[in-house]
C-alpha cells in the first residue's frame, strides 16, 4: 500500500468490481488479479478480495428482504445453517491450499467462472426443475456454499442456477436468497479468513469503502447499459484475465 500506482489500481478493480456485482456480477474477476499483480500472495488475494466484495452481498439481500422465501425443501433456518456450514469448510479448505497450488489453480477457476457466467443464459432457461426434497436442497445448498467459502468466482451464477433447479420460479426470490446465501457464506469464510491470518486488511478495508461506492453508482446507472454489452464486456474481462494468468 505503500506505492500509489498499487493503490489506483486497487481502487478502481474494486469501484468497477462493486459496480460489476451490483449489475450482473463478475466482480471477483477484477479484484483477485489486481491484488495478484500488486504483489499479494494468491491466496491471500482471494481471501482478501472476497472480503472487500461482502458489502454488496449484505446490501443486496436488504435490497431483496420483502421477497424471500425459503427454496422448496428448506426452512430459512436451515439454508442459513448450511449456507455457513459450506462456507465455513470451503474457507477451511483455502487455509489447508498451499500459495504454489492456488496460484496453479487460479487461471483454471477463473476461466470456469468465466465459461460459467458466458452460459449463465442458457443455463437460467434449462434450470427449473420439480420441487425438491430436503436431502437434494441441502446437498445443492451445501456444494454451493463449499464452492464460494473457497472461491467466490461465478457464485452468483450458480447459486440462481441451483434455486431453479430446486424447483424456484419466482425471479426477485431467487436473486434475495442468492444475496442473503452469498452473505452468510462470505462472513463466516471471511471470519475464517482472518482467524487463519490471510486477509491484508490496509487493501480490504480500501477496496471495500471503493467497492460500496462502485456498487451503488451501478446500481443507479445500470439501466443505461444494455444487458447484452455488459455481458459480453464481462466475459472479455475474464478471458483477458484468464490468459494472463496462464501466461504468469
């Protein structure tokens, strides 16, 4: 944090990144390269860009308070109680990563983050299924939520994915239970985070105040873009990402 050229290009990944998820999402594919390429560890990057993008988890859900309901098969109750379960052990899991293998598997998560929000379309259309049982939600719920404790790539995708699946139809229920999900996960990893020592807090603390803000201003603006653009400029990002870190 020492060097201003690093802080600008912490800032603005994660402004753009809070303006990114407030949208569409994506975020993560602008703030776990840019801590990367500023000298953080890989894992510590990912820790510590995860924590910066909580904000927007925990404003979305509010923004969605009035239209949750619980997916079929599943008590809120007990989608909260899976929902930090998963994310605790993904984030467990990150702890036992080492930095080399991470940083092995970096480019291989972001380009499946990027392949999966490329067919997130298709894949919203085909997802609707019969109404689930206890067993199956809390299987979906709990792979899930293990998937974003350890990376946050492409989590809301999935998680929109996986409430279709369940047997969910109702779209603004689906998108605050995706917030309210990816909120309980990301705090308890983020708690697991810190207790293991892996979040630079100088860079989250920045990158979470320039994230709030790039949230709300997408929010506001994002009308003005059509959903098409956004996309295609969303996976570009990723790819361009994606093979720099090949290349590393």
């Amino acid at each position: 944090m020492s060097d201003p050229a690093h802080v600008a290009l912490l800032l603005v990944a994660a402004f753009v990144a809070g303006a990114l998820n407030a949208v569409a999402g994506g975020g993560s594919f602008l703030t776990l390269p840019a801590l990367v390429f500023t000298g953080v560890p890989a894992v510590a990057a990912n820790a510590t860009g995860t924590v910066a993008l909580l904000p927007g988890y925990v404003s979305g859900a509010l923004g969605f308070r009035s239209d949750m309901q619980a997916p079929p098969g599943l008590s809120m109750g007990a989608l909260a109680a899976v929902s930090l379960a998963g994310g605790a052990i993904g984030a467990g899991l990150l702890l036992l990563t080492g930095d080399g293998t991470f940083r092995s598997l970096v480019p291989w998560l972001l380009l499946a983050a990027t392949v999966l929000f490329a067919a997130a379309p298709r894949i919203m259309q085909r997802a609707h299924g019969a109404p689930a049982g206890p067993a199956r939600s809390v299987a979906g719920v709990l792979a899930v939520a293990i998937y974003g404790g350890y990376f946050n790539g492409g989590l809301g995708i999935l998680l929109l994915a996986l409430f279709g699946l369940l047997g969910q139809s109702n779209l603004n229920a689906m998108n605050g239970l995706k917030n309210l999900v990816s909120t309980l996960l990301t705090a308890i990893a983020v708690a697991v985070y810190a207790w293991g020592g892996l979040v630079l807090w100088p860079q989250a603390l920045a990158m979470m105040v320039a994230a709030t803000a790039g949230g709300y201003l997408g929010a506001r603006g994002a009308r003005r873009v059509p959903p098409p653009v956004l996309r295609a400029a969303i996976v570009a990002t990723g790819l361009v990402m994606t093979t720099l870190f090949f290349l590393r």
